[in-house]
C-alpha cells in the first residue's frame, strides 16, 4: 500500500466484502502485521485504520469492532513480547551473577519460536535471523502504538508501560526503541 494506491484500496476494503467478524479479524491480522513490519507506510496504515475504526464500530459486537479487534491485538503482542524481554533480561542477570562469561545461548524451544512464526519460516531463517525478525516485530509494534496514541485512538497506559519497561534495562535495542518511539511522539 502506497500514497498512490490509498483510495482504491480502500474503496475495496470498504465495498467490496461482506464482513463476517472472522473476516473482519483476518484483516485485522494482515493489517496489524504489514503495518509492524513495514515501517515506511506505517502513516499510511493508521490512516486506514482510522476509516476501518469508524465503519467497523459496534459497541455491543466486540468481534464486528475493528479499533477493539486491533487494540487488543497490539497489546496483547506488546506483553507477549515484554514477558520474552522480561524472561531474557532474569536470564542474562541469573547468567552474571554465577560469572558466566560465555555468551547467553537461546534456550527457548522450536514450539515458542513457532508462535510468532509460521513453521517454514524456521527452515528459511536461523535463529540469529529470527531474533532479528523478533525485534523488528517489538519495533513495529511499538511504532504502531505510538501512532495510534498520536491519533487518538490508544491511551496512555500501555505508551507509559512500554517506556518503563523499556528503561528496565538499558542496552542497545531499548535506547534505540525509546529515541524512536520519543522522537515520533514529540513531533506529534
């Protein structure tokens, strides 16, 4: 999706189906997952969102409510992805404190890397490869909440979670999370 193709997208997403709330959920899904992983059309994303907010918005039909169905999706990705955080942050302090200075090995097994991505993609990429994929997917994800919250539709709660559990620890990947995620939310 692109600045070009917006309208006609839309005017397809909009027209062209019957949505059932199993319909609905799948494009959730698809839309949450190419505006994680494709940050330069993040805007472009959330723009859509915004117009599937407001046709999709019944209040007594959880399933049939498009900000609901995404809302929900993004946070419960976001603690999915801070309990693995959480779980790797003990880790390598529990691997300090006994003074190993080996590197810290993965330890999660092939089921828990299967839930974020779909089985061929194991035979496709290593795990180095994977880890990547996974902090590219926590980028977007908290790209994505960010602007959410800059269009007013996501509350605070979850940015003041994220940014403190961002400052738990400081290493690379959260200082760069933080800067970005600060730098968009200040230029809102």
């Amino acid at each position: 999706m692109s600045e070009g193709n917006y309208d006609t997208i839309e005017q397809k997403l909009l027209g062209d189906f019957e949505y059932s709330p199993s319909l609905l959920n799948e494009l959730m899904k698809i839309i949450f997952m190419k505006s994680t992983t494709e940050q330069s059309f993040l805007e472009i994303y959330v723009k859509l969102c915004v117009t599937l907010f407001k046709k999709f918005n019944d209040k007594e039909n959880a399933e049939m409510n498009f900000r609901k169905l995404l809302l929900n999706r993004c946070e419960k990705q976001f603690y999915k992805m801070l309990k693995r955080e959480q779980e790797d942050r003990k880790s390598r302090r529990a691997s300090l404190d006994e003074g190993n200075t080996e590197p810290l090995r993965e330890t999660r097994n092939e089921t828990n890397s299967t839930s974020d991505f779909n089985k061929q993609m194991l035979y496709v990429f290593d795990e180095s490869e994977i880890r990547e994929r996974q902090k590219d997917q926590m980028f977007g994800n908290m790209a994505l909440i960010v602007e959410l919250y800059k269009s007013n539709h996501f509350k605070a709660h979850l940015l003041t979670t994220c940014i403190n559990e961002l400052f738990e620890e400081v290493n690379n990947q959260n200082v760069e999370i933080l800067c970005q995620m600060l730098r968009k939310i200040t230029l809102h």
